[in-house]
C-alpha cells in the first residue's frame, strides 16, 4: 500500500485560485498607492527645473529653474574661470587669461546640463533615495581662433633664439656672453593643454605648456675654458716688442681690438688681425721709430759739379706678418717678463748714396730755372709744400714723374690751404693755391733738361710773371704735368723756395750740349671783356688781351742745332672783373 508524501499539495479548486487573485490585486493597489506617494513626494522635492543639492564647482544652484540657475552662476562664478591661468613656458612662469584665449564657461549650457533629465516615476522616486550632494561639471566655450591668437602672443614674448657662448675684448677687457637655450613654444599642443587644464580645480599646478628646447654648440665649460687659457691672460698687460735696442709696448685695449674669436665645431678660438693691428694709429706711430724708409742722400752743386751735402741712411720695414709673429706667442702669457718679445725688421738701402752717387750717372746739373712771384702767405704755404715733397725725387731711367702722384691732392690734410687759382676764366679762391708757380718751374727745369714732356697743360689766360708758352698748371683729377726720363741716366730733382721765390734744377747727365727756347710773336690778339660778379669767392682781375705764341725748343750738341720741338700755346683774354 503507497504511503502519501509529506510535501505533496492538495488538489487546489476554484473557488482558492479566485482568493489568491484578489490577494494580489490588493498587493498592487497599495503599491501603487505607496510609488504615487513617493513620486508626488519626489516632485515636490525636485522643486522648478533643478533637484536640490546640485551644485557646480561648489556653486549651490538646487532648487532653481535654468534661468536662475543661470544667473547665479554668472554672478557667483569662482576665480578659476575668470582669474589668469598659471602656467610655464620652459622655466619661466607667466599667466594666461582665460577669456583672452576663448574659454569661458558657458552658463546657461551648464544650467541646462544641471537640470533634471527626466521627470519619469523611477528617476523622480530613486531621487529621494539617492545621497542629497550633485555635482555638475561646467559647460566650457571655447574660441579656437582667439585660442590661437593668445598662444602666439605668448610665444613672441617667450620664444628665444639659441644663444652661443661667446666671449670679445672690448677697452682692454674681455667681454664674456654666457650660452642660452633657444626655446620654442609648440602653440597647438598649447591651445590643446590650456583647453584641457581649464577650469583648473583650485590649488592645481601650473599648466605646463609645451616646448622644444635647442642647444647652443659653445657650451659655459668650452666659454670658461677659453678665458681662463687665453682671454683673461691676453687682456692682463701690455706686449712689449724690442728691435735694435729699441723697445714698442702695445696696450692691452689695442691688441683687443684687433683680436677675433670664432667658434669652430662648439671651440672658441683667437686669432689677431696684424694689418689691422699695423695701421692702428697707436701702433704705426710709435713702429717709426722703430723702422722707417731709408733715407736718400741729399745732393747740391758746387762749382757746376753734383755733390752730397748728407748722405743717405738706411732704413728698417716690418712686415705685418713679422709683426703678428712677434705679438701672437706673447697673448696667453702673463707678466712683463713673459709678455715680451723680439720683433724682426728688414734694413733697406737707399738708392742714392755717396758710393752709389757716381755709378748712377749723376754728375752734373742738367739744368735749374727760378720763377718769382708776390709774396703771399697761401703762396709761402701751398709752394713750400709742394717743394718739400718734390725735393730729392729721383727719377730712374725710362721711368714717368707725375706732378700729381708726387705731390698728393692739395688738402689740408697733405699740408695746403685755399689760395688764389684760374677757375672757369678767372681768379677764384680754391684749395692749393699757388701751386701752377711750382709747375711751372718744375716745366722749365724740364724744358731746358731736354728730356721728354707727356702731359702739359697751360694756364687759360696769360699771367706776366711767367715766360709765355713755357708754363704749365695743373689740376687734381683733370690735369697733370709729367715727363719721361729719356736721357739714359737718373735724374734727381732739387728744389726749394722762399717767401717769394721758387727755384727746381735737375741733376743728372746731360744728353745735349745745351737746349734753348725760341719764342716766336704773338698773334691772334683778342682784347678782354669787362663783367660782374658775386660771391665770397670772386677775385678782382685786372684785363689782360689773349693771343697765341709758338716757342720752339732747340737742342744743340758741339756747337750744331740737332733737334727742334714746336710748342703751341692759346691763351684767351683775361677779361676785366668787379665783384658785387
């Protein structure tokens, strides 16, 4: 016989399954009941637009509607999203406004985000079970073009270029520039850190904005080096440099100014510019007395014989390369002992001497001429000058003398000063003054020399002191007197002056017996005209007529005529001047 289990149901009928519904739809209602509660509770608790308890970066906007919310925002904002951003740009700490560089926060987006979501019976009712506290990230804005525009200025005023180490000498010191990093701003990747960093949260580092660093080649160590080994040493004195028992001290400010450091693979290095250094005032004078031109003989006649009235002296030359080759091994010693040395010179001959006198050929006076002129003191001046550096020329055979290259440009700095000359047809004031007398006589020593003239040029009118169409002038730049040495042997030229007198004679061997001037009538007479003028430099001129004149040079050996030349000269009129 089966046994009924103790778990088996008993058979359930109509009239149980009818209880059980109306069981349930009691439990329902009274849920229903319970969720209404609990939503109309919600709502209540949720308030207009935003639930109570949300806040924005510690900002309390529960409870209001959007456009409140809004409001508050704007008016309570915190510091981080108006106040300067921190940030650095390599090692250099600056600020970057937020508003200048487009981002700000949006407020009434942030108010929308705030609100609620959803005013569904799950979101409403699980709200009044949720913790009180809402925390709602701002809604940032950001102006990409603006962004750009600040990161740029940044940029300018922190961006650098590479600086290489480097030292020079300026008044005897040496000036020492220390190595710097270039720094370059990479202004997309900061416009991206700067849209991520803000709003920064308070008490946040600095935003670090990106930066590619290049390194300078001559680095502090190579820059400390070269100054202790060479610059400090160089700069410590003066060099002295001694010759023939003579001694020439360089200053430790000219040697630096003629001294160049270069880097070379990151090494610095030192080299000295000798010519430079040569033509340095504060070196080429005090070198004269070391060194100097030789110095020729000085010749005169006596008793129509060619004589030496003061021998020549040798001279002594240094070359720059010499003289760089002296000072160079002295620049990183220090002490006056260790910082001198010798200096190599060259002794020069003169080429006339009293040995030398008689083979050269010089023997007799070849010829002389004197002109007269008033006495001026331009004249005394300009004449003197132009004496002093025309006496003692020696003129090698074949070889061209030029008034102009000997003499220089009449300024004041070659020693002249304004005088009296013919420009445009009459008498002005001019620099060099006076100086067509010295030409003149310089032409006639020639003339009467027999040797070859090449470029003569005479006045435009007829001046009385001088012989007519045997005078010369000459200009700088446009006119100049010269003649070539034809007559096989050297040719010195002597020549001095007084207050109103200039005498040149030439000194060599005769080609010919003798050489005359015969001078031919004037013709072509033209009388002057009579005119005005004005201006400080207008000279008063008396009237004078034009003409022409031929004068023929006439060369003689043993007594019969061998050659003749024919020199035709113009003058025009000198007409009458009266200034205003």
């Amino acid at each position: 016989m089966r046994r009924r289990s103790t778990t088996d149901h008993a058979a359930v009928g109509p009239a149980g399954r009818r209880g059980h519904i109306r069981k349930a739809a009691i439990a329902a209602g009274a849920v229903a009941a319970v969720a209404g509660g609990l939503y109309g509770a919600g709502l209540v608790a949720t308030g207009d637009d935003i639930s109570a308890g949300t806040r924005v970066d510690g900002i309390d906007i529960g409870g209001l509607s959007r456009a409140e919310a809004a409001a508050r925002l704007a008016s309570a904002a915190p510091a981080a999203w108006k106040d300067p951003m921190r940030v650095t740009v390599g090692d250099v700490a600056t600020t970057v406004d937020p508003a200048s560089a487009g981002l700000t926060v949006d407020v009434r987006a942030t108010a929308d985000r705030a609100a609620d979501p959803s005013r569904d019976p799950f979101t409403v009712i699980g709200r009044l079970f949720s913790p009180g506290a809402r925390d709602i990230e701002p809604v940032v804005s950001f102006d990409g073009a603006k962004a750009h525009a600040a990161v740029a200025a940044t940029a300018k005023e922190h961006d650098r270029l590479v600086r290489e180490g480097a030292v020079a000498f300026k008044d005897g010191k040496a000036v020492v520039t220390q190595p710097r990093d270039g720094r370059k701003l990479d202004q997309d990747k900061a416009v991206e850190a700067l849209r991520t960093a803000y709003p920064a949260p308070p008490g946040a580092a600095p935003v670090a904005l990106p930066v590619s660093t290049t390194r300078p080649q001559v680095r502090a160590d190579e820059v400390s080096r070269f100054v202790n080994d060479f610059a400090k040493p160089a700069m410590s004195g003066p060099v002295t440099l001694t010759s023939g028992g003579k001694r020439l001290q360089i200053t430790a400010a000219t040697l630096g100014d003629h001294l160049t450091v270069k880097a070379d693979g990151g090494r610095l290095t030192s080299s000295l510019d000798a010519r430079g250094l040569m033509r340095d005032p504060a070196v080429s004078r005090p070198l004269d007395t070391l060194t100097g031109a030789p110095v020729e003989a000085r010749l005169g006649v006596r008793d129509g014989r060619v004589v030496v009235e003061e021998d020549g002296r040798p001279g002594r030359t240094v070359s720059a390369e010499a003289l760089g080759r002296a000072v160079e091994p002295l620049l990183d010693k220090e002490g006056a002992v260790a910082r001198t040395g010798p200096l190599a010179t060259t002794v020069t001959r003169p080429k006339l001497t009293a040995q030398t006198l008689a083979p050269l050929g010089i023997t007799e006076q070849m010829s002389t001429f004197t002109v007269n002129f008033p006495t001026a003191p331009y004249r005394t001046t300009n004449i003197g000058r132009a004496v002093e550096l025309i006496n003692g020329s020696v003129v090698q055979p074949g070889e061209v003398w030029s008034f102009n290259r000997t003499v220089g440009e009449r300024t004041e700095a070659n020693g002249f000063v304004d005088g009296t000359m013919i420009m445009d047809g009459q008498y002005r004031k001019a620099p060099g003054g006076g100086v067509s007398a010295v030409a003149t006589t310089v032409y006639n020593a020639l003339f009467f020399a027999g040797v070859e003239p090449l470029e003569h040029g005479a006045h435009s009118f007829y001046i009385e002191r001088y012989p007519a169409g045997r005078e010369a002038t000459v200009a700088w730049g446009t006119l100049d007197l010269t003649f070539r040495n034809d007559s096989g042997k050297p040719i010195y030229i002597k020549a001095s002056s007084t207050d109103s007198s200039v005498t040149v004679s030439f000194l060599g061997t005769k080609k010919y017996d003798s050489v005359t001037a015969v001078a031919g009538p004037r013709t072509d007479i033209t009388p002057p005209k009579e005119r005005k003028d004005t201006g400080d430099a207008c000279e008063v001129q008396e009237p004078l007529e034009g003409f022409d004149i031929e004068v023929d040079r006439v060369f003689t050996n043993d007594g019969a005529e061998v050659k003749r030349e024919t020199f035709r000269t113009h003058y025009t009129p000198r007409d009458k001047v009266t200034c205003d």
